[in-house]
C-alpha cells in the first residue's frame, strides 16, 4: 500500500511538474509573440515617425522653395502693381517722346531736286552763332565730303550725291529759312530757330 501510495504520489508530482511547464511554455509562447508585435509596432512607429519627420521637413522644404519661386498673395499684388506703375511711367515716357516729336519740328533738311526726292530731314540742335557748316556736319554725322576750312569751305557731296553727277553744273546749294544767302557754308551764322535745308539742283549756279 505504502508502495502504490508513493508511487501515485509521485506520479501526481509529474503530472503536476508537466503541467506547470507546459503552462510555464504557453505563458512563455504567449509572451513571445507579444514581444515581437510590439517591437513590429515599435518598428512601424519609428518608421512612421520618420515618415512623419520626412514629410514635415519635405512641407517645410516645400514652403521654402515656394517663397524662392511663387510669391505670396500680398506679394502678387504689390508686384502687379509695381508692374502696372512701371507700364504706366513707361507709356508716360512714350508719351513725352511722342509729344517731344511732335513739338521739335525738322529744322534741317536734305533735298535731291533733280528726283524731287527729301534724303533727310532731321530737328537738330541750332544755337545763335552756329555755322552753316558746322550744323551739317553735326547732323549728317560725316556722310558728306567738303574742302577748304573756315569761310572758304565748300560741300562737293552730301549723302552720296556729289557735284557734277547730274551734269557739269549740277550741285549743292544751301538756304536759310527760305533764302539762299550770298555767303558759304562757313561763313553764314544762324540763329537759333533758323531752318537750314541743303538742295541738289541741275544748275547750282544759276539757282
């Protein structure tokens, strides 16, 4: 009996230590699998923070960029006002120039008689005591050809036209305000206001 008694108690005593540890690997097993979820989640977390770090630092980079390249709203406006009172001060510009020309009528002239046809006619700057001479070569900036110095300069060719091409009288003679004066190029001084007009005639001597 005593033999039967502590065998089935020590039977009892296995069947108990191998539940406990099966229930001990169970816990054990259970414990596990949570371990390796939560450090997937800690994983997924990380990542989504970084995720989330990214993104906010892609925002902020892309706000950067944006105030670099694409102005804001006020900005807009104020530029599309700084445009339109640019347009503004350039038509007003154009303006002034459109009325300078308006108001600054030829004051120089270049006539071939003999096409009947005007080579130039310009406003240049006349003061009181200027030569003939000097005024034409001042406007015709060197397309002309003369000889002699002082009151004996003489204009064989202006703006391609020389003398004698239109036969052995032809050439140039210059007027003042309508008149031909009895003086040369040289020695004839305008005043301010004078238009002086140079023409190309067939007979330039007796014209």
């Amino acid at each position: 009996m005593k033999r039967r008694l502590i065998l089935s108690i020590f039977m009892i005593m296995i069947c108990a230590g191998l539940i406990f540890l099966v229930k001990g690997f169970q816990e054990k097993a259970a414990v596990v699998p949570q371990a390796g979820t939560s450090a997937a989640q800690q994983t997924e977390e990380a990542a989504a923070g970084e995720g989330g770090a990214g993104a906010a630092e892609a925002e902020s980079g892309g706000k950067a960029a944006g105030e670099n390249t694409a102005p804001s709203a006020e900005s807009a406006d104020e530029a599309a006002d700084t445009g339109a009172g640019s347009g503004s001060s350039a038509a007003g510009g154009s303006s002034g120039a459109a009325e300078a020309r308006q108001v600054s009528s030829p004051n120089f002239k270049v006539y071939d008689s003999v096409s009947g046809a005007f080579l130039a006619s310009l406003a240049v700057d006349i003061s009181d005591g200027d030569t003939v001479a000097e005024v034409t070569m001042s406007a015709l900036d060197g397309d002309c050809r003369a000889t002699g110095s002082g009151d004996s300069i003489y204009f064989s060719r202006i703006m391609g036209l020389s003398e004698k091409s239109a036969g052995p009288m032809s050439g140039w003679c210059f007027y003042v305000n309508g008149q031909k004066p009895g003086l040369s190029a040289g020695a004839y001084k305008l005043k301010a206001g004078d238009v002086v007009e140079w023409k190309f005639l067939k007979d330039g001597t007796n014209n």
